[in-house]
C-alpha cells in the first residue's frame, strides 16, 4: 500500500509549521540586556586625546597625534564596533 502523497505533503508542512512556531516563541522571550555607557575618562575627546599621549584608542579607532601644531590623525571606525573606554598607546 502506497501513502498518498498529500496526505504527506500536508503532515509535513504541520510539522513544519509547529517546529518554526515553538522557535519564535521561543525568540520573542529572549531577555536583551540594556546598553551600558562607556566609563567619564575625563574632559578630552578621542579626536583630543589623553594629554602627554602620542597614541590612543578606545578599542575601534586608533589616534595617532601629530607633530608640533597639527591634528591628531585617527583612524575609521568599523561598522560593528563597540567603544570602550579611551586608553594611552606610547607617550608622546
């Protein structure tokens, strides 16, 4: 005796459409924790930089600070990244 295929094609896509059902639900009841802000490293940008540094990053850009009376020169952020906190590379 042969199954008839729709028959089987319809238990199929039940089965299908019970399994994808529990998983959103299961998706919807995910806990998203809230965003934390950076930690207050003082009065200076990244652009600024620590003072009597020569190097600087937050973990996404890196500053490099240039010589007597010209910009620092930083690199670009990924689009992915998550700053942290600013820190000192070398010394001036």
């Amino acid at each position: 005796m042969r199954p008839d295929h729709n028959l089987v094609a319809c238990l199929a896509f039940a089965l299908t459409s019970v399994i994808a059902g529990c998983n959103i639900a299961a998706a919807a009841e995910l806990a998203i924790p809230p965003r934390k802000a950076p930690k207050d490293t003082g009065n200076f940008s990244l652009q600024s930089g620590p003072p009597n540094c020569g190097r600087w990053t937050d973990g996404c850009v890196n500053c490099t600070r240039g010589a007597k009376d010209e910009p620092a020169t930083c690199s670009n952020i990924g689009f992915a990244c998550q700053p942290k906190a600013i820190r000192c590379l070398g010394a001036q």
